[in-house]
C-alpha cells in the first residue's frame, strides 16, 4: 500500500511540472552516452533511458500482441513478432520515442485448436494502466497505446486513456487506432484490386507480413504456404461447411509473398507514424 501511495504521488508531482525531479534522480559516475539510435526499453540502461529522456524521447510507445493458432502454417505467436517489428520501426520513424517490452497477451479464448492464449478485458485494462502509470514514473510524458490483435480494440484502449488523461493533466495518454483497422482495410483493398482472394484470419495478409519477417525463417512453415486454404470468406463473412477443413484459416495464403508483407508491413508504419505526429504535442 506504502508503494503505491508513493507511486501515485510522484505521478501527481511529474503532473504538476516538477518531472525534472525523476530526471534529476541517480547520478551516473560517467556521462550518458549519446544514443540516439537506442528505441528498445528493455535493450537499454538506466542510464542510455535518463539520456534519451532529456535528449527529447518523451513518447513511450506500448504495444500488444497476442497468442493465437493462425494455420498450420504460421507460429502461433504471429502478433508477437509482427507487434516488435512494427512498434520498432514506427519508434525510430518518429524519433523521439522509445518502445517498452510488447504484451504478449490481449483478450482472447483458447479454442478446440489448440494454440491461442488469451487474457480477458479487464486483465488487458488493468495492465495498460499499470504499465501507463509506470512509464510516467520513469519521466514520459506521453505514452501511445496500440496493438495488433483484435481482442480489446477499440473499447478497452480507449477507455484506458480516457481514464487516465481524467488522472492526470499534463502527462497524456492516445490510442492509436490507425495502425490495426484502418491500415489493415486499407491493405485488404489494395489485394482486392490486384485479384488476390479476401480472408480473415490466417490468410494472405498476416501470411505474407510473417514471411517478410521472419528473417531467421522460424515464424513461417514454408514449405505448408502452397496448401495454406481455410474456409472461403464472402462479404466479410467466413462460410463454414460440412467440408471446413477447421485448421484456423478463415481464406486463402497460398499466394502469400515476402514483397506482400513488405507492403502490409509498410503501410501500418506509415498510417501509426501519421496519426502519432498528429496527436503527440509538439513544442
């Protein structure tokens, strides 16, 4: 109870303007060194963190994941790898934030299919606050909540923030939205222009993205891509037959490529990086 109470006042202190307290805090026997390459919270030191912070990396970028059968051809963390490299990547485009540790979980039910992990609501809620509230302690000023599974979007994320801007003033808290939904139609459309055939889950789209990714050629059974087929989607529905072969696969990935997720891949950076400028105060 002790700690909390200190936590929450050190939070109400950091709000009220005096955040060079937290800054000021620890004194390093060298000088920080100038790290402006450095994004990756849980890479860095104490001391590579306090130089980032005063040298203006103020944005903490939180971003989840999830565990989750996604055909017999991709692992079944996908939304891990796919959530590291893209918190990355839109971390060093903005250049002035630095990304905590990715959530492995976010809502979810385990299935007949074994494979998927998952958390409830309110254990999603509680730990983007916790960590929100945490992140504050260590000297950010805004923290950006975004996550590449469906489970809790938009309403938990949004309902976090809502409540914690509520909390506190000067430190703020945004949902970036674009970069799951939007980006994701978006790259849907541009397959439906090119001929390739729509899915769901498992299919083309998160397919490709993990090949483009999976540099140490791990994520993907390639070899399973050519007969990667699930259940036929229309109209953004998946139909499901007596002859479904139910192997998590709502479409098709069979003409999955590394340029395709290149592309996917691309465009959610683009849209998360576009949306975070327009919503982080600049100075």
């Amino acid at each position: 109870m002790r700690i909390g109470s200190v936590s929450h006042s050190l939070l109400m202190l950091i709000a009220g303007g005096t955040a060079s307290l937290i800054l000021a805090a620890g004194t390093a026997r060298a000088a920080p060194r100038a790290q402006t390459d450095l994004v990756e919270f849980e890479k860095m030191t104490w001391v590579e963190v306090k130089s980032a912070l005063a040298a203006g990396k103020t944005t903490a970028l939180i971003y989840t994941g999830g565990v989750e059968e996604r055909g017999p051809q991709n692992a079944n963390g996908g939304h891990n790898l796919i959530a590291h490299a893209t918190v990355e990547a839109i971390a060093r485009e903005l250049g002035n934030a630095i990304f905590l540790p990715v959530l492995p979980y976010t809502p979810n039910d385990a299935e007949p299919i074994p494979g998927t992990i998952g958390i409830t609501n309110e254990l999603l809620a509680a730990i983007l606050e916790r960590i929100t509230e945490q992140a504050f302690l260590n000297g950010f000023r805004n923290v950006i909540l975004m996550g590449d599974h469906a489970g809790g979007q938009p309403e938990v994320y949004e309902e976090v923030a809502n409540k914690l801007n509520a909390r506190y003033g000067a430190l703020r808290v945004f949902y970036c939205d674009q970069v799951y939904r939007p980006a994701n139609d978006a790259f849907d459309q541009y397959l439906a222009q090119h001929g390739y055939p729509p899915g769901l889950h498992g299919y083309l789209f998160d397919t490709s993205e993990m090949m483009y990714l999976d540099k140490d050629n791990t994520w993907v059974r390639r070899d399973l891509v050519s007969s990667a087929l699930g259940d036929p989607v229309v109209d953004g529905k998946v139909q499901i037959g007596p002859q479904s072969p139910y192997n998590g696969i709502q479409g098709d990935a069979r003409r999955s490529t590394a340029e395709l997720g290149k592309r996917a891949f691309d465009m959610k950076v683009d849209y998360a990086v576009r949306q975070i400028r327009s919503l982080v105060p600049t100075k």
